[in-house]
C-alpha cells in the first residue's frame, strides 16, 4: 500500500507493481490505518514530503500505535536534501527510509519483497 499523493509518483509505483503482478492499494493520509486493516498488506509506502494533515510522521506513528497494522512494514522516501525528514520518520517508527534516488532505483525489488540496501 503506498500513501503517496503525488501523481507521477504513485503512477509509476502502481505501474511497476502491475508489472510484477503485485497486488498495489493506494490510500489517502487519513484512511491509512483502515485500509490497512481491511485489506492484507506488506508494505506501506509513505511519502516523507507530503503536504496536508495528517502529516507522513503522524501518519507512521498511527499505523505503528494500531495493534492491527503495528507489525507492517513502513518504508518512507524523501529529497535527500531533507534530512530531517528521514530522522522524523526514523522516530515514529518506520523500518526503512530512503532518499527519493535509492527509493526510485530499488522500488522494483521493494515491491518484489526483496532485501535491498540502505543507501
């Protein structure tokens, strides 16, 4: 599941997750937690600079404070000049968090489910 509202972005995470045959939800900040809880879902992808309310941290902290979505994988992506970001997303409890770059490079093998390197 992605919760990135940024239309190429997402575009291009639905479509390579059609060309691995993965199943892809996309969800709006705010139903996060209940699309996870009505669907199965391995991974949530967050985009780190997303505007609007709830925040991408708040967003993570929720999911991770849900004992029904705690246990996913949260993977968030940002602009490698905004470091803060990664640290802020670290905090609230997301596993993985790449810049924009790596995120671009390795989202076939994160979908796959496939171990990727951190840089």
């Amino acid at each position: 599941m992605s919760v990135v509202p940024d239309l190429l972005t997402s575009t291009r995470i639905a479509e390579t997750a059609r060309q691995l045959g993965v199943t892809h939800v996309s969800a709006g900040a705010k139903d996060a937690v209940e699309v996870c809880r009505r669907s199965p879902v391995d991974l949530v992808i967050v985009d780190l600079e997303a505007s609007g309310e709830p925040r991408p941290d708040a967003v993570i902290r929720a999911l991770k404070g849900d004992a029904g979505t705690r246990s996913i994988p949260v993977l968030g992506f940002y602009a490698h000049v905004h470091n803060a970001l990664r640290e802020s997303a670290l905090d609230a409890g997301a596993e993985k968090v790449l810049p924009r770059s790596a995120f671009s490079r390795q989202l076939p093998g994160l979908l796959a489910g496939e171990k990727q390197p951190e840089h």
